[in-house]
C-alpha cells in the first residue's frame, strides 16, 4: 500500500462528520470520496470537507465501482455492517469499521471469516483505548508501579439526551443501546488497560420508568478478569438529572489508580495517603483526537504491512461477546462462564 491511503467514507452522519474532518486532516490518508444514503448530509459534509469532483454517492455498490480506494471507513449504524463489510472485502479494499462491527455476534464472527477469505485488512473503531487517560493507567498497570491491580469500581452516569440536534439518533429505537453503544467501549477498555480476559460475568440491564429509549438504557456488571482481579461496573445513558457522574477506581496492593472526570483526570493515590497525586496528561479533545490518533496508528500499521493491525476485528469479538454475554445473564438470570459462551458460539480457538 502506498501513502497516502486513498479512503472512502461510508456514512456522514453524526460520528461520519468527525470522520471527515480527522481525514482531511490526516496526512497519511487521501480523501477519495463520500457515500450516505442521504443527499443532505453529502451537501452538507462536502461543503466543509470538500471530496473530489463526482465522488458524492447515496449508494455503495456505485460508490466502490466509482472510485479507486485502498481503505473504507464505516461509519453506519451497525445493524447493516454485514452487508456492507462483505461488499467492501468482495471489492478488493481493507476495512475499518465503526463498533460494534454487529449487534449480532454471529453475524460479528462472519465478517472477520469473511475478511479472513478475501485476505483483506479489518479494524475496528475501538477508540477509547486511545484516551490520553487510558493509555497512561494501562502503562501504569503494564509496569506495576503499584503492583498488580486487584478491584475495580466503574462507574458512569449521565443524562443523554438522544433527541438534541447533531447526535445519533437510532440508539433510541435500537436493541440494548447503552450496553451496545456505550458499554461496549467501557467493556474492551478493561481488556485493553489490564491485559486480561474476563473468565465469568453476572449482568443485569434495566431501563427506568422515564428513560426516552425504547430498551434498556442501563447496565449493571460483576466481571471476574484472570488473576482473581474483580470489576464492579455501572453504566447508564437515563440518570434522573443533567449531573455527571464518573469514576473508575484500580485498588493495588501499593495505592490506588483513579480516574475521576469521563477522557480526563487522572490520578494515584499512594498507600497510607489520602491526597490523590494528579498525573500530567496531554489535552485532548473528547471523541476526535482519541479517533484521530486511532486513525493515525491504523494508517501506519497498513503502510507498514501488518498482518493483523490493531484494533483487530479477531480482538474485537472477545469485547463483543463479553457484551453479548452480559446481555443473556440478565435474561437468563444466571452467571456466565466465557470459555463455555465462545464454545457455544462457535468462536474458533486461535482467535481467544
């Protein structure tokens, strides 16, 4: 692959809209073209980020035959990335796609076989690991500053309002919205920060009385990682007022690692001390500049010719099942036991 990457976008909507901007600004990426079943929002996203001349589509089939791309980004709603992910492989591009790259883990495990056949390149936009917060604790956690972790508390509460101008608006009528548009993030930044796997899970997800979502808006976890390391999480999109609330504590046998503000402000708390020592961390701005150094290590990993580049799909159906998995213990009312759940789900050996 030669630089820069020639790169369509699929989907301009809201999150398509912060895609075009970081691509235009990524100097190792070469904008060829935009495709929304909308008219309005190629009108709209082309007048601020210009593509070339005839490279507006409002379907795919014609958008793939009309342009020369080495790379397309899927930024739709994952309900029809199947489809689309099989589109793009059969045309000879790699893929990076928005999570979930499913709601449907079947259908989730079929695109990366899929990928696998066609001998194309398949990422997934599981930008939260990129939060300048993140990486520095899971560096932190990789060199035991403060020995291995052993609880954790998560916890983020907010209020989002769904029906305010220039946000998704789908995540209202869809299945499970907050476990699998948001929880989803909070899920794979454990696997990520603490280097390990989730063994079992007991969930509960609930929706209250006055949520706007049509299904559950909230999520309650026990996770049980490897190395007994245990994580209480709680997540929900329906708190009954417009206060934030967020915290993610790491107890260690030497102290304490504590996140105490959503992207920013980050902390230790050294054993026998009470006062938090704040670590210096770079600003960012929330949700483009994590994507956007996200994109950047994906576009040097494809130049680069890595075999696997990371955030893979393969490592991305490990978070998605653990999602799927809280989602039957609340229906079942049962925990369960991962190495049993990808068994019965068919997810191959070599990729756990």
């Amino acid at each position: 692959m030669q630089s820069p990457i020639r790169t369509l976008l699929v989907g301009v909507g809201t999150r398509g809209k912060h895609w075009a901007r970081i691509m235009h600004d990524e100097p190792l990426c070469e904008l060829v073209g935009y495709m929304d079943i909308s008219e309005d929002n190629l009108t709209q996203i082309n007048a601020e980020f210009p593509a070339p001349d005839g490279a507006l589509f409002t379907d795919l089939d014609a958008a793939l035959a009309g342009v020369e791309a080495d790379l397309v980004v899927l930024a739709t709603p994952p309900m029809g990335h199947l489809e689309q992910a099989t589109k793009v492989f059969d045309s000879g591009r790699d893929l990076l796609a928005e999570k979930p790259l499913a709601v449907d883990l079947g259908e989730a495990v079929e695109i990366v076989r899929y990928a696998d056949a066609t001998g194309r390149k398949l990422t997934v936009g599981l930008n939260f690991r990129y939060q300048e917060a993140t990486m520095a604790a899971k560096r932190m956690f990789d060199d035991k500053i403060l020995g291995e972790p052993s609880f954790v508390q998560y916890t983020y509460w907010t209020n989002r309002d769904g029906k305010r101008p220039g946000i998704n608006k789908y995540p209202l009528t869809m299945h499970q919205p907050m476990l699998y548009e948001q929880s989803i993030h909070h899920l794979d930044q454990f696997r990520f920060t603490y280097d390990r796997e989730v063994v079992r899970v007991s969930a509960v997800t609930h929706n209250p009385p006055w949520s706007m979502y049509a299904d559950d808006a909230s999520v309650f976890a026990l996770l049980e990682m490897e190395g007994d390391l245990l994580v209480n999480y709680f997540g929900t999109w329906s708190g009954e007022t417009k206060q934030r609330w967020f915290s993610w504590r790491t107890d260690c046998p030497e102290g304490a690692v504590w996140q105490r503000e959503m992207f920013r402000d980050l902390a230790i708390v050294r054993k026998g001390s009470d006062t938090p020592e704040p670590v210096d961390l770079p600003e960012q701005e929330s949700l483009v500049d994590d994507a956007r150094a996200m994109f950047t290590d994906i576009c040097e990993q494809l130049l680069a010719g890595v075999d696997e580049p990371v955030p893979s799909g393969r490592d991305h159906i490990k978070t998605l099942a653990l999602t799927v998995a809280c989602e039957e213990s609340s229906q079942t009312h049962q925990i369960v036991e991962m190495a049993e759940f990808y068994a019965r789900h068919g997810i191959p050996a070599e990729w756990l």
